[in-house]
C-alpha cells in the first residue's frame, strides 16, 4: 500500500462536506482559506520562536550549572594573614604619613 | 559576571524586589478578547458589491502588510542606530524588524495569493505591487541568510545595517507602486483623489480595529522576539564567564 492509496482511501471516508457553487461563487471558500493559511503561519512562527526561546533558556541554564559545579570543586584562595603593624618596631620610631605620587 | 550591553527589558522578572508588568502577559490577554471581537466585526462587515464575501480577506492582508513596511522601517532605523553607536540594542532591534518584516510579508503575500485567485483568477501575477513586493522581499531573505553566515557579532551586525539601510529604498517602492504605475491591479487604499477606494463607514471600523488588533499582535511578537535576542546574551554571558575562570584556574 503506497502513500496515494492511503491519501485516496482518506480522501473517500471523509466526511467534510463538499463547499457549494454559491460559497465559491461568493469567495466564502477563499475567506476561509486565508483564514487558515493566516492561523498556520502564526502558529509555526509561534512555535518557532518558542522553541529557540526554550533551547536557549535550556543552555544558560545548563551553563550555570556546570559554573557553581566548577566553584564548588576548586578550593577558596588562602586569603593572606595582614597583621598590625607594631609601631615599637619601626625603625624611623615615626608613623609615615601615606605618599603622594611622583608627580606630587 | 558582567553584562554585555544594557539591555532592552519588558518586565519579563523582578526590579528592586517589586514584580515588574509583564507587557507580553498583558498584551497576550488583551489579545485573548481583541481577535475574536475582530473576527465578528470581519463576519458582520458588509460584502463588497462585485469582490463578494472574498473582500473580507482584505482585513487580513492589509494589517499585515503595513506591519511588514513598519518592520522593515524599524530595520531601518535599527540600521541606521547600529551604524551611529555600534550598540547591540540597535541590532536586536534590526534582527528583530527584519525578522517580523519577512513573517507579516509572507502573511501577505499568502491571503493576497488565495485573494487574487478569486478577484482575478489567478494565484500569482507580475502586477507592480507583487513584483516590488517580491524583490523587497528576496532582498531582505538575502540580507538574513548573509547575517546567518556570519560568526564575528560585530561583522553580522555591521552587514545587516548595510543591508537594512540600502534595502529600505524597496519600502517607498511599494508603496507608491499603485501610484506609480497606475495600470496595475491594486487599488490606491489611502488617499485623497477620485481613484482612491472609498470604504463603506462599517468596513473602516472593521479595518481600523483589525489594524488595531493586528499591531497588537506585532507588539507581542516583537516583546518575543527581543527577549530571544537577550536570552543569546545571556548565554554568551554565561559562557564568557565560565571561560575567563577556565583561564584563572
């Protein structure tokens, strides 16, 4: 059984009724024809755009998956250990005042 | 991380703890009502003395083809941003004006096909309206496969604003190809002389809240459409991110 034996036997148990002379005639037919090509194309370009919006949401969440999985398996940078400084010690016996830069 | 480019939002999350107005939300429900109170107003129109109930399709297909002029303007003006700044915000508004400019265009082309079979017994024909309409439309699908060719942003970009400011010359084109060559098949809808259409008081409303509902539509899509482009930032946000530990690691 090939596809236009298939198509035939759909097209003989259909029961969609036939459009009329006066509906051609008056361009109902062709209302109702734009009417559909108009929905179909606003649903594939719906869906289209859904779609990419889906796949994209999809991957930034993925990348910040994979983002937190890297921070949490690298150990934290040893933060260094700043001491105050003991005046007694400096050798100057003076606090130095912060300097300017070489251009004063 | 640090973003790219501010970027264009229409309330699709939070501000400062406050739930933004979700314009998309709004409009999607606004649109709920708009559509089926167009499509009585399209039943209940009266049918043109020789177009018959085939005139009805003009509801349709006028709409979107303003909307397609109105896309392709917003490219232009996108391009014309771009090549000021050099700013991403102009080229998701150009990617966005060209995208929905082919999409109305097709819509317009479509029912003006079904239309013509009836009104003048053939699907397709080299009138000056179809045949400008037609180039406008293969200049702009070349300027979109062009950009999808491209993988440096800033090339893209740069190639869709010369193509959206070059190609806009095909805008006024068709629009004043009725006027233009006045021989052809299509009617002068909007004008002021004897050969304009002149519709019925009950066929204007029906076309104006069509247009309505159609822009309505169009500003929704055009929402979609910049919040993909954001999503495409985030993503190469993310993974630029990702990438600068990769080198610090």
């Amino acid at each position: 059984m090939n596809l236009n034996s298939i198509l035939f036997f759909l097209a003989q148990t259909t029961t969609a009724p036939k459009p009329t002379s006066d509906q051609v005639e008056t361009g109902f037919v062709y209302v109702i024809a734009a009417f559909i090509a108009v929905w179909l194309l606003i649903a594939v370009y719906l869906f289209w755009l859904q779609r990419r919006q889906e796949s994209l949401r999809q991957e930034v969440e993925q990348l910040r998956q994979e983002e937190s999985e890297r921070l949490a398996a690298t150990p934290a940078p040893a933060t260094p250990q700043y001491t105050e400084l003991d005046q007694k010690l400096e050798v100057s016996g003076t606090v130095q005042a912060p300097q300017s830069n070489l251009r004063g | 991380m640090a973003t790219i480019t501010k970027r264009m939002d229409f309330g699709s999350g939070t501000a400062n703890g406050k739930r933004k107005l979700d314009w998309a939300k709004i409009l999607l429900w606004t649109m709920l009502v708009s559509f089926p109170v167009t499509l009585i107003f399209i039943l209940l129109a009266p049918s043109d003395y020789e177009l018959k109930y085939s005139q009805r399709i003009f509801y349709f297909h006028m709409p979107s083809n303003i909307l397609c002029l109105l896309s392709f303007t917003i490219y232009f003006i996108g391009g014309l941003g771009y090549w000021r700044t050099r700013k991403r915000s102009w080229d998701i508004l150009m990617i966005t004006g060209l995208e929905l400019g082919v999409f109305f265009s097709l819509i317009g082309i479509v029912t003006g096909s079904i239309w013509a079979r009836y009104a003048w017994g053939t699907f397709w024909t080299w009138d000056p309206r179809l045949t400008t309409v037609t180039i406008m439309l293969v200049v702009y699908l070349a300027g979109w496969m062009l950009r999808s060719s491209v993988e440096d942003p800033n090339r893209k970009a740069a190639l869709t604003a010369v193509f959206g400011i070059i190609g806009f010359i095909n805008v006024p084109l068709v629009y004043f190809s009725t006027r233009f060559f006045p021989a052809g098949l299509h009617p002068i809808v909007f004008g002021t002389n004897d050969k304009v259409v002149n519709l019925e008081g009950f066929m204007t409303l029906t076309l104006v809240i069509s247009i309505i509902t159609f822009s309505q539509f169009f500003v929704y899509l055009m929402i979609q459409r910049i919040r993909l482009e954001n999503l495409r930032d985030q993503v190469a946000g993310v993974r630029m991110a990702l990438y600068e530990d990769e080198d610090f690691v």
